[in-house]
C-alpha cells in the first residue's frame, strides 16, 4: 500500500477526504445560490448570466468535473465510513437518551442519501433537460424553465424538502468538517457552531425561496 | 427508596444475555450507585442467585474501572462523573432504571455488565508513550513548557480510559480516548520525538480494534467523566493528517 492507500485506507483519512470535498461542495453552494437569486431581477439579468457561465467554456467544465469528483468520493467515503460504524456495534442498547447529538448531526446519512438523488434529478431536470416536468425546456431560457417547474407541486415540494436536507447537512458538516482536517482553532464551547448556522440557514432561506416564489406567484 | 432495575445478564461471553428485572429496596439517597448494586447483590447472595458482574476499583472516580449504561446514558445522568461517583439522589423513588454494559463490537461481554476493555489497553501499547529517557527526576523548571500547553496537556492527560466514549459514541468510536494520548503527549517537549508516528500508530490500532470512526455527534465529550474535549480529536486529525503529509513511517 502507498502513503495515498494507507491515508484513505484510514477512517481518519476517508473523514478528511468527506471534510475537504464537502467544504468544496460548500463553496459552490455559496456562489450557486448568490447566482439563483438573480431569478429575483427578471428574467434578463438570471438569463445573461447563465449565458456568461456558459460562455466560460473550459473554466465551466473544469469546476463541473471538480465538482463531480468531490461528490463521487464523498459519497463512496459516506458509503464505506457507515458500514464500519454499523459494524462497529453489531448489538445496540436497549435504551439510548442521545445528549448533544442534533437532528442534523444524526440525519447525516439519510440527509445525504436524499441529497443524493436530489443532485442526481436536479442536473437531469434545469442542466440537461431530461427531466421536464412541465414539457418544455430551453438551455437559454433559465429563467422559464424554473417559472414553469416551479409551478407544479410536487416538484416545488421536492426541492423544499430537498432544501431542509441541505440545510440540516451543513449545519451539521460545515462546523465538523473544519474540524475532519483538523483545521478547527481550539474552543471553551466547542458545540457553540454560529458560523454553520449562519451558513445553513442563509443557504438554505436562499435556495428555498425560489420555488416558493414561483409557486406562490411572487415570480411569474 | 424503591427501584424497578432492567439489568443485562449475560453468563459468559458467547452465552446469550437478556434484560433481567429485579426490585431495590431500601435502597437510600447516599448510596453510591455502586453500593445500592452492591445491596442488590447481597439480596442475590442470600437467595442462592449469582449476583451481577459489573467492574469496579478505586470507587472514587480516578481508576476507570467501572462502566455502565445507566438509562441510556454512559456512566448516568451526572455530568463529569463516573458512575461509582455517582449516588442515589440523583434519581427518585419509583424510578425504573435501565443497566447495561458498554456496547462495543471490540468490547467483549465477559460477564453481565463487564467488558473486556482490552483494545484500549492495545491503542496505548501502539504508541501511548515516550522514549526520550527521562532519567532521574529533574528540577522541576528544568524544561519550560508554555502555560497554555501544560493546561492542555493536563487537561486531556486526564483521561482515566474507562471507555465511556466508545459507549456513548452512536458509531462506538475510540476517537476520543485515543486522541486525548496523542494530544497529552504532543503537546509536551518530552513527546515530541514521536509526535506523527505516535498519531499514526494510535489510529491505525484504534481501527485495527474494529472501533468506529468519528461523526462529530459530540456524545464522547458528553459523557466523559474528566470532560475531555472533542478538541482533542480535531488535534488528532491534525497530527495524523500532518504524519501523512510528511510521508511519516508508522
Ligand atoms: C450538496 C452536496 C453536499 C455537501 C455540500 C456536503 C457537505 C458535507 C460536509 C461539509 C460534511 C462534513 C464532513 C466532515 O465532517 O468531515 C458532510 C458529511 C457527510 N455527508 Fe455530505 N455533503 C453533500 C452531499 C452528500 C451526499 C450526496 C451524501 C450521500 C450519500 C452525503 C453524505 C454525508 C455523510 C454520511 C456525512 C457524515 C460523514 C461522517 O461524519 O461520517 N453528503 N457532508
Ligand atoms: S471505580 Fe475507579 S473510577 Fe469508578
């Protein structure tokens, strides 16, 4: 085994490589949703600058594949961390009172498997146009393809839901992961977390308000 | 005052064991927690049963010997307490209470509520230790070591290893006891020589030993009956990260 097998091969090391491909994913998230909330001035202003990043050409692809590579080896490393812990205690308590755990905390897994299949539908959906809940799709028209999703139910419902997962998981990740790499300064309250949920909740309050937007009819 | 106990009895380590209910009575508010089993025992005793196994020692708090999952909650409802330290007033009368024994995949059931804690002893054989040779004791001043990393490395060097993280930890992690070594040590001139093999040493047994690893659930700093803080493992990552930049031979 190399120093690059014997890293990963460590549980320590797969949690470095979920805390660095998570902050990664956090980064994108901050620019995704700042972009998003174009949506707010019109159709002109969200639809050039969809157009400008399309126009980035190679810069666009080499964030994607950067982005795609962090979401593979964050759920591979997910996938293999949950099997050892499972297997680390094949005979649970009878009783169990969780003292600091939070709901983000321990929705981690089934979180991040909804997160999943969300990203997975959501690139089929507004990147590729495979999805088309409302039958039409234009890679130039961002702005129309979310009026018009957005204004059946159940796929405004999925992002909401979608959008709580998101918010639980970086509640959650962005105050641990620091502290995966080992990067986190010392705390007297290390549970004090105002920075990830500052973060969790402007995502989160950034991302949902579109559908709603939409479906409410404040976006039309 | 009167207690309905749920207790695990479990005759050896490849017998099977179930919850057991048995009454405490007269059981009184000073009592340790520790003694009112002892009563329990007694009770047993002279009833021709086998009494309950659980580990035990110095009863104040500073060997690490006793364990148990006391209503769901290692070493029980007190905060910064092992359970011999723990008594009787802290709960009421009528009270149903659950003991169970720490549940790890590394830690064996030997008996009923005690545990083979000896993976632990294996992670601090790893690399738990210095070998700069110390001779005899020196003047006290002789090394300076700052304030702030003496009150750290005092402060994790608490750990009395009874294993109350691992119980407590939802994927039964050792992280923070084996973490609290590295940093006791790392922090100190004397363990320096070591510092990054010791870290990727210490790890790599801990997992060796079938423990988990580590989600941030923060449950091991909640439990610890010395308060040790989950800082520790950030500083464990650190070290173990550091090793494995450095190409570190373990
Ligand atoms: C929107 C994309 C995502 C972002 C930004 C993200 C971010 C994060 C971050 C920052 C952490 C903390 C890592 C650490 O403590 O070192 C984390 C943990 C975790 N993520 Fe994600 N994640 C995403 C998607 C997913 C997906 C799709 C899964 C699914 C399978 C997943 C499963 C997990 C799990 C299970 C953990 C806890 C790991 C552990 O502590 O053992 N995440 N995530
Ligand atoms: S018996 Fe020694 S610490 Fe509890």
């Amino acid at each position: 085994m190399g120093r690059l097998g014997s890293f990963y091969g460590s549980m320590v090391g797969k949690k470095v490589v979920m805390g660095v491909t998570g902050l990664i994913g956090i980064a994108y998230l901050i620019l995704h949703v700042l972009g998003n909330l174009l949506v707010f001035r019109g159709p002109t202003a969200i639809n050039s600058y969809a157009h400008f990043l399309k126009s980035t050409g190679e810069l666009l692809w080499t964030v994607r594949i950067i982005l795609i590579v962090a979401v593979i080896l964050h759920v591979v490393a997910a996938v293999q961390l949950t099997q050892q812990n499972r297997a680390a205690r094949p005979i649970g308590y009878t009783r169990r009172e969780p003292q600091v755990a939070t709901i983000a905390s321990r929705t981690m897994r089934w979180g991040g498997a909804l997160l999943l299949i969300f990203i997975i539908f959501h690139i089929l959906h507004f990147t590729t146009g495979t999805i088309r809940p409302a039958g039409v799709f234009s890679s130039e028209d961002v702005y129309a393809n979310m009026v018009t999703s957005f204004r059946i139910w159940w796929v405004a419902l999925f992002y909401v839901i979608a959008m709580v997962a998101l918010g639980l998981h970086l509640f959650h990740g962005a105050w641990s992961s620091v502290r995966s790499i080992g990067v986190s300064p010392k705390s007297p309250q290390p549970f004090h977390r105002t920075v990830s949920l500052l973060l969790a909740v402007l995502v989160w309050a950034g991302f949902t308000s579109i559908p709603v937007a939409v479906f409410v009819g404040l976006v039309r | 005052m009167n207690l309905t106990l749920h207790v695990w009895r479990q005759a050896g380590p490849d017998a099977p064991g179930k919850m057991v209910i048995y009454e405490a009575t007269g059981v009184s508010p000073e009592m340790s927690f520790l003694e009112m089993l002892d009563v329990v025992n007694e009770g047993l005793t002279e009833r021709g049963e086998v009494p309950i196994a659980f580990d035990h020692d110095c009863r104040e708090g500073i060997c690490g010997s006793c364990s148990l999952m006391i209503n769901g909650v290692a070493h029980g409802p007190m905060r910064g307490t092992a359970t011999c330290q723990l008594h009787m007033r802290s709960f009421k009368d009528g009270d149903t209470i659950y003991i169970e024994p720490w549940r790890a995949r590394a830690f064996r059931v030997i008996k009923d509520l005690a545990v083979d804690r000896s993976p632990l002893d294996r992670i601090i054989q790893a690399g738990g230790f210095i070998t700069a040779p110390t001779g005899s004791a020196q003047d006290a001043n002789n090394i300076l070591v700052a304030k702030e990393s003496v009150d750290d490395a005092m402060d994790a060097a608490a750990c009395i290893g009874c294993g109350a993280c691992v119980a407590a930890c939802p994927n039964a992690s050792a992280s923070l006891f084996t973490a609290a070594k590295i940093t006791h040590l790392g922090l100190l001139p004397q363990g320096q020589s070591e510092r990054y093999r010791r870290a990727l040493k210490m790890v790599q047994q801990m997992e060796l030993e079938e423990f988990g690893s580590c989600t941030l659930h923060g449950e091991c700093q909640e439990a610890c009956p010395k308060e040790i803080s989950i800082d520790t493992i950030t500083r464990m990552n650190r070290d173990f990260l550091r090793a494995s930049l450095l190409g570190t031979r373990p």
